[in-house]
C-alpha cells in the first residue's frame, strides 16, 4: 500500500494493486485479500500515515450447478440436444433420455422442455418440436459468470437465486490517499511519554501513537446480585411502596415454640416430625419464652379459651423448647405480632414483611430444595375482613404483572379462612399456585394481646418460583447450589416486574 502510494498519490481500487511476490498474503482481488487490506489501513490511518475510503459492492456469483449449465446448458437444453429432429430418427423413450443426459438433467429438463414446447411426445417417446432453442438460462449465468449480474435485471436474478444456481456477494473495496504523516516505512509510534523522553526533549521529535477513544477497556471483575436477590429486590420495591416495613429475619434458627406453638400449631402435628423439620441438637433446648405469654399459648392449645375449644391434648414444654431451623417466616412474623400488641402505647395498625430463607426436610428435587427463600407480609388493623386480604392481593401481584387471581379454600393450623392463590401465566398458559394467604385465628392473637377488633392478615410465596419463571429456569439446581455458574451470575439481567 506505501509504495503504491508513494509511486502514484493514490490507490483507486484496492481490489488491483499489485500482488506481493512471495509474501504470505491473500491475493487483493478476493475478499480475504481486502479483509487483510482493511486490518492494514485501519493501522495505517491510526498513525495517520494514510486517509481512505470503503466501498461496497454488491454482485453474484455462480454456485455449482450454476457452474456446470454455464459450461454444459441447462437441463432442459440437454434433453432437447439428446432428441432426433421430427421424422428424421428414432423417438427416446424416458428412459432412454435418462441414459443419454443422466437422471438428474432428466427429471429436470424433461418437463422444462416440454413447457417451454422444445419437444413433444412421438408414439412412445419424444422428438424436437423445434430445430432451434435459445437457451436463457445458460446465457443469463454466462453472463453473470464474466461480469457479475445481467442486463435482464431482477426478475431473473432472483428467479436463478429461487433455484439456486446463483448466490449474492457482497465485498468490500478501498480507496486510499496519502496521509499526514505518510511515509513509506512504519515507525513503530510511542504509546508512553517516558521520564527519558522528557529529559532528552526527545518528546519534541517523537512520532506518538494516537489515543483510540473508541477501544473497549478490558472487563472488569466485579460483584454481581444473584437473580434471586434481583428478585427479591423488586418484591421489597413492591412492599416499599405499599407502604410496608421490614422485618428482622436474621435468625434461621428458632424454638419450636415461635416456629409452631406461637402460631397455634398443634404440638402433635405431622409438619413438627423430624422428616419434615430440621431439628438442633446442640444446643438441645431455646431460651425460655415470655411467661406469662408462654402460660397463656400452652393454655390455648390444651384448654382452649377465647371462645375456642383448644386440641385438648397434653402439652409437652420439652416439645415447645426444641430448637429447629425455622420452617417459615411466620416464624418471625409471630415475635414481630407479639411485639406490635403489647408495644408502650398500644397497638398500632402496621403492615410487615419479611423476605428470607427457611427449611425444610424434604426430598428435594428439580424444583424443591432442603432450602428457599419466602417472601411473606402481615398487616395488623382493626376490623380487617376477608375482601380486604382478597383486594390487597389483586393489588400485590397485578404489581407483578399476574392482573388474573383465584382464591382456593385451603387449611393452615394458624390461620381462618386460609386461601390458595394461583395466578394465570399466560407464557405457561395454565393457573399455577402462587401462594398462600389467610386471616390468623383468634387462638394465635389474643395470647398475644390484641384487641379483640384487630384482625390480621398474612400471606407468603416463594421466591424461587417467580425467579425461575423470571429467567426460564426448569432445574432450580441451575439458581441454587455448586452447580450454579458464576459467569451466569454475572451477566444475568436485571429484573423489573
Ligand atoms: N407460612 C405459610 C407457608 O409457609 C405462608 C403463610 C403466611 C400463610 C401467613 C398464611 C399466612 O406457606
């Protein structure tokens, strides 16, 4: 490129300059060639030692089969040379047409030529209906062959592109002046202005390479928010601006008394075996709860009260006083309630919510783990109704983009009415269940010391779930354990509901 330069000023086409006798390089007339010419202009022009332009040009090329009916005619062409004129020799049967141009040309050509009227049938087999053709085909591929496209114009280009016979190529050409720093040998530029080269003054007469404002630093390492907890963000938005306040959630491990007692589970409960529940054995024993308080749970359970009958069966302190890894975030919700009915200056309405991990001694498969994440909210207000929780939540999860919701009765030890919910998912299209919800009963509140007017509703919903919808996640292995990939991780989207 210099030394074209230098000899004549400028480069015109860069698809002709010179080859390079024995240098390893593409010649300049393919496409190769001018990649290798671009990658040399963009370093040259860096330095400023030469300015070009880029061209685009657009022409096509023969495939194959293209290739051999320029060379041969097309099939139809074929079959008609192969045919005795009419009258003047033996008719070719079908397969004798196929022995003499080959099945290919003859599956072809056969019906080509008989619509475009070159033969017709005679008795059994066929003859020229004409003693002269005028074979397009050949012609228009001959043509594009030597210049790269026809006079004919579209209609046909695509119609040889439909058959393929044709393909389009785009390439790219240069035109190249010289710059202002042009020279015919490359000096390799600075990259630093040394202490030496100030003190020699050497910087005065230095030729620096030019700073590319353009060039993509290199990636940094740097933390990144897991999807869960990108997820989790967005449902503390959700509660933020509902006006909710968060609850303290660090303690993952709990007496059963909060985790179950508290929240009026029976003492005999399936849930409180150790197949489901994560029990500690060390130490063996939580702290006792509030007496008086802790009189009153035990009294519920085995004597009943607030106009409740109670299990009427032997309460166990032992049992109560057992420690386990919390099965759910009412766990917290029960010490957080507790806190907000006896509070210095009485109950105050409040709505809470928590979003942490909890336990369960489960089987764990492609979508359940020993651990997950709730996401749960309490709101405590005097006279609160059903249709309150029912409205509230059309309002929580339209927030979420699920605008569609079904209430299912279900049953928890803690709360009456307790309620289902599923959510339409249009992607998935099918109801799937999203939570669950109730009112808490009388037997759990009024130990704690509400007013009897004050209702409470609660709701949870895992935080799994809607993440791996989020990111299309079938195995939650893929979110949750050694298996999951950092790099994953890392480049993750953020989620907005
Ligand atoms: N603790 C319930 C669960 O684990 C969720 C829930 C919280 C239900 C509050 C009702 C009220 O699924």
């Amino acid at each position: 490129i210099l030394s074209t330069l230098d000899k004549d000023e400028s480069i015109s086409d860069t698809r002709r300059l010179a080859l390079v006798a024995d240098a390893d390089i593409p010649p300049p007339s393919s496409a190769e060639g001018q990649q290798a010419i671009q990658g040399a202009l963009s370093s040259l022009s860096s330095r400023e030692m030469v300015t070009f332009e880029t061209h685009e040009d657009v022409s096509y090329a023969l495939k194959p089969e293209g290739e051999q009916i320029a060379r041969e005619g097309s099939h139809e062409a074929r079959v008609w040379a192969a045919l005795p004129a009419k009258g003047k020799g033996t008719p070719l049967s079908a397969k004798e047409i196929i022995q003499v141009v080959g099945a290919e040309s003859a599956k072809i050509g056969q019906g080509k030529a008989i619509k475009a009227k070159w033969i017709e049938k005679d008795g059994a087999g066929f003859v020229k209906a004409t003693d002269k053709i005028q074979d397009t085909t050949q012609l228009d591929l001959q043509e594009i062959q030597s210049s790269g496209t026809v006079a004919a114009g579209e209609k046909v280009l695509s119609e040889l592109k439909k058959r393929n016979l044709i393909v389009l190529r785009k390439s790219l050409w240069y035109t190249v002046h010289k710059g202002p720093q042009f020279s015919t040998s490359v000096q390799k530029p600075e990259t630093d202005l040394t202490v030496d080269m100030l003190t020699s003054g050497a910087w005065k007469t230095s030729n620096f390479k030019k700073y590319n404002f353009e060039a993509e630093g290199a990636p940094t390492s740097s933390g990144a928010l897991h999807p869960l907890l990108k997820v989790r963000e967005e449902f503390r938005n959700i509660f933020l601006e509902m006006g909710f306040a968060e609850m303290p959630t660090s303690q993952y491990v709990e007496s059963s008394f909060w985790n179950f007692d508290a929240l009026f589970v029976p003492q005999q409960h399936p849930a409180r075996e150790s197949q489901d529940t994560f029990f500690i054995s060390d130490p063996a024993a939580a702290l006792p709860p509030p007496k008086a308080y802790y009189q009153s749970v035990a009294t519920v359970h085995e004597k009943g009260g607030y106009g409740s009958l109670g299990y009427r069966a032997p309460w166990s302190t032992e049992e109560s006083h057992k420690l386990v890894l919390r099965t759910h975030t009412t766990a917290c919700s029960a010490q957080l309630l507790r806190k907000l009915a006896t509070q210095p200056g009485g109950f105050k309405p409040a709505k809470l919510f928590s979003i942490d991990r909890v336990f369960r001694n489960e089987a764990t498969d492609n979508t359940h783990l020993a651990e997950f994440h709730q996401v749960e909210g309490v709101i405590a207000d005097h006279e609160l109704t059903l249709p309150d929780l029912i409205g509230f939540l059309h309002t929580f999860f339209s927030k979420m983009g699920l605008k569609n919701l079904r209430f299912k009765p279900a049953y928890n030890p803690y709360t009456e009415p307790s309620m289902e919910i599923f959510a339409f998912h249009p992607a998935l299209n099918k109801w799937v269940e999203i939570g669950n919800s109730g009112m808490f009963r009388p037997e759990m509140l009024e130990p704690m010391g509400f007013p009897k007017d004050v209702r409470v509703h609660g709701f949870g919903l895992s935080l799994e779930r809607p993440t791996m919808i989020r990111y299309g996640i079938s195995n939650i292995r893929t979110l949750v354990g050694h298996k999951v990939n950092v790099d994953w991780v890392e480049n993750s989207a953020a989620v907005r509901f």
